[in-house]
C-alpha cells in the first residue's frame, strides 16, 4: 500500500537503527509528546531497538488522558439532565469520572451517543430541535478546527439548541512547562506530525531557542519516528537546538492557514488544568465573547464541580516523562483497560494503555 508499507520496510528499519547506534555517545532522554506515536514505537518495539543510546519517554500528548476529571463529571452531569442528546468521539465514553463513565450514564438513561465528526452532532440539533445536543469537543489543535466550523455553522444557521463542552489543550505550553520543571529529563523532542500539519512549526521555534533542546516534527510510523530520532540525535551530538521536520510529505512550516484563521476567530487562548497535571498558563482554548451562547458549561451551569483523582494512580507522572508506567504499583492489577484507575489506561492513545498491550519485559 503507497505510502504504507514503505514506511515499516525492515530492512530500512534496521539501517536507521544501527545509523543512530553509531553516531551515539551517549544515551540520550527523548520525549515522544504524542499518544500515537507512543502507541506506534511500543508496538513495533522501538523502544528496545534503540536500548542504550535512547530512552523514549512518553509525554502528556493524549488529549483523552489530560482532560481534567471535572470535566468528565460536567459530561456525565450535562448528559443526565433530561431533553439532553450528549455525543461524543467513542475515546471519550469510558473515561472514568469519580463515580461513573459515559457508557454508565447511558446504561442509567442518559442519552449519550457516539458521533465520528462534529458536524455528526450539529445535524442531531437540526433534527431535534427540541432537544438541547451537546458536544464533548475534547482534543489538541488537531480536532480544534472541525470543532470551531461546527460552532460558527450553528451560529451561522441560528441553532440554539447547539453547544460544546470544551477541553481543547494546546502542546507549546505543555512542552515549555516540562522543560521549566525542577524534574524535567527531557533533552530533546519529537513533536506530533498532526498537530503541526494544521499549526505548523514556528511556534516551537522560540521554545528550541530558549531551553536549547532539538525539536524534530515527526509522524506515526517507525520509519518517520526512526529518521525523526536520527534527526534529534545528530543534534544532540552536536550540540545544535533547532526546530526540524522529519515528516515533510504532511507538514509545512506555516501550517495550514485557513485552520489556523477559523481557530482564532472562534477560540481564545486560556489558562487550562491538565488532568494529573495541573493549571498550566495559556495551555487551553475556549470560545470567545462572540460565541460563548455555545459553551456548554455556562449554558448547564457545571463550573461548580470539583473533583479529586484516585491516589493510586500516578498518570500524572507518566504524563510528564517521570515514570513510566509499568512502575505503577497499580499497573494490570488494580488498573486494566476493563477497569482503569486513569484515562491514560483507557484511551487508545494512553501510554499505560500502550504498556498493557505491547509492551513485554527483554
């Protein structure tokens, strides 16, 4: 398949690993920012090809694991009122809350429905004008564009029974407050392909500048992630700190603009709490004046809600580069994907997930 098959070639694979291996010096801490490539080095084994010259560590890039845990209980509250149509991504259904899921509010009644685009959910509006639909636009600046054309097409058509509820997070502050941590191990990045197909890479470029760390654009599969580390080490070795992209056949530097222009006319940038995290300053988009009749936590009134994680669960660190998380005490015992403790087991692109699937002990 184009643009597939070339892209796992073993023989290639073997060629970037033993390149890496031999222009090292030392082992170098490499964070990974996005869940999906995560997920694609722990099931090709990357992460053991490049043992002893590179440790992968997994940042907070899963936009599942970082939605704060109030936010989950202001899905499950909006979704139990009655006359409320809830929808959602399926990634998002069984997230735990503090007392229950999506899929358990369903199963008690609340209508909640899995949609696979906002424009899925803007049509229930228009065909349930009785019913207030709602959102749940979770997500990086990958996903913010589709959620900012359903807001302006709901209020180009006069759709009041259309809202959001909104947990868009953004990556340059969460890489700066990493990089800014007394514990901070990283030495170098490799940035998520998606996110800079829409955004671009210049916003990275002060943050390279500043902390003087390689950031190199990468996409998902082992041959872009193995020439995206190739690429990072050569600048470790170096000494160099510069923004570079490794996945030129999806990304330009500019980004994509017309994105980029609905983005800023819909949203405006806030201070955001990450789930096991934190508040971390102008981390997150919420709607502007002009639009805030969609905002669903004004609309239902759930800024109230307040929450605290489970102790044993140490997400938090794992999304941070800390630890990982097969050094979980509760890690496959009191936390599985059937019964997580964390979103970071349950998303598809949780990196405790991704243990619990691929990862096998050497």
């Amino acid at each position: 398949m184009k643009y597939i098959d070339e892209f796992r070639n073993p023989q290639a694979v073997k060629a970037l690993v033993h390149e890496i291996k031999s222009i090292s010096t030392q082992k170098w801490v490499i964070m990974e920012i996005c869940g999906g490539q995560t997920h694609s080095i722990m099931k090709n084994g990357l992460h053991q090809l490049l043992d002893g010259v590179v440790e992968l560590v997994h940042g907070p890039g899963c936009p599942v694991c970082v939605t704060p845990l109030e936010l989950i209980d202001q899905a499950v509250e909006i979704a139990s009122l009655p006359n409320v149509i809830f929808t959602s991504f399926g990634d998002m259904l069984r997230v735990p809350g503090s007392s229950k899921n999506l899929l358990e509010a369903r199963s008690e009644g609340a209508d909640v429905r899995m949609v696979y685009s906002p424009l899925e959910a803007l049509k229930l509006a228009r065909e349930h004008l009785d019913k207030e639909v709602v959102f749940f636009a979770v997500g990086f600046e990958t996903t913010a564009p589709g959620n900012a054309m359903a807001i302006a097409q709901a209020k180009k058509e006069g759709l009041t029974n259309f809202s959001e509820l909104i947990s868009h997070v953004l990556v340059p502050p969460a890489m700066t407050a990493l990089l800014s941590s007394e514990t901070n191990r990283v030495q170098a990045y490799l940035a998520a392909g998606h996110v800079c197909a829409v955004m671009g890479w210049e916003e990275y470029e002060p943050i390279a500048a500043q902390f003087r760390v390689p950031i190199v654009v990468t996409g998902f599969e082992p041959l872009d992630l193995l020439k995206g580390i190739l690429m990072t080490v050569q600048q470790l070795e170096s000494g160099k700190h510069v923004v570079e992209n490794a996945y030129p056949r999806a990304v330009a530097r500019k980004g994509n603009q017309q994105a980029k222009a609905l983005l800023q006319s819909v949203f405006q940038t806030i201070d955001r709490k990450w789930r096991g995290i934190g508040i971390i300053p102008q981390s997150g988009w919420a709607l502007t004046p002009e639009f805030a009749a969609f905002d669903a936590t004004l609309k239902f009134e759930t800024g109230h809600i307040k929450t605290q994680e489970p102790k044993e669960c140490i997400s938090g660190e794992i999304l941070q580069g800390i630890k990982k998380p097969n050094q979980c005490p509760a890690f496959g015992t009191l936390c599985t994907p059937e019964h997580p403790l964390g979103a970071t087991m349950v998303s598809g692109e949780g990196a405790c997930s991704a243990y619990f699937r691929y990862h096998k002990e050497v």
